[in-house]
C-alpha cells in the first residue's frame, strides 16, 4: 500500500495519517471505500495496532473517514466547503509559509508558477 519511515522524527501514526490522506483526496481511495482492518494494516506494514488504531481515529476526527461499528472504516465523502476547519488550519499555514518564503526572496511569479506546478500534480494524481 505505501511504506512509511520508521527511522523519521515524524511519529508513524503522523506518517499514516499523511499517506492515508494523500490517497482520499487524490481519488485512490474512492467515497465509501473500506479501508483494511487495524489487524490486517498492522500485520501489512508490521506496526503496533494501536498505532494503526489512533491514525484511524485521527482521521475521523478530521472526517476524511467514518467507522460503522461490527464493520469497519471507510472513506468519508471530503467537504470542500470555506467553513471546514481543516481547510482554515491549511490556510493558516499557507500564509504563514508564502510569508516566510517572500521574507528570503521568492517572488508572487516564482509562487504562482509553483502552484500550478503543484496543481499539475494533483491534476494528475502525483504527489510531492
């Protein structure tokens, strides 16, 4: 499915959370979509279920997936809305990076030739 790092400083829950994000919003994962049992992924990846477990309830906290209970997780249908809150924590930081990035000398076309560099990629089901 995806390998993850387990000598990275990013905790492998993080590392789960992250991949299996990238994979719902480029459409891998469809809507509805079940996703393996804590066992199974644990026995895939060979990490503690409870590490599978908590990057699963992180997710569904942040709604990218829902859990019926005697059945399973499965993919969650994305709202693209301006009120969710996922969405206002991205902005944030968005700001916060485009910020810096001016502060040691990127220019607005060097930023605009970025994103629709990262907006190709996404169009094409790439990541970074």
């Amino acid at each position: 499915m995806f390998d993850l790092d387990v000598r990275s400083r990013k905790p492998i829950y993080e590392q789960l959370v992250d991949k299996l994000k990238e994979l719902i919003i480029n459409d891998v994962l469809q809507v509805d979509e079940k996703l393996p049992s804590v066992r199974v992924l644990a026995q895939q990846l060979t990490i503690n279920p409870n590490t599978i477990q908590k990057a699963y309830r992180e997710l569904e906290t942040q709604g990218y997936i829902y859990s019926v209970k005697g059945k399973g997780s499965f993919v969650n249908k994305l709202v693209k809305t301006e009120k969710s809150e996922e969405l206002q924590k991205v902005k944030a930081q968005l700001e916060k990076l485009i910020a810096e990035a001016m502060f040691f000398g990127m220019t607005k076309d060097e930023l605009q030739t970025l994103i629709n560099e990262i907006e190709d990629q996404v169009k094409r089901g790439e990541s970074r």
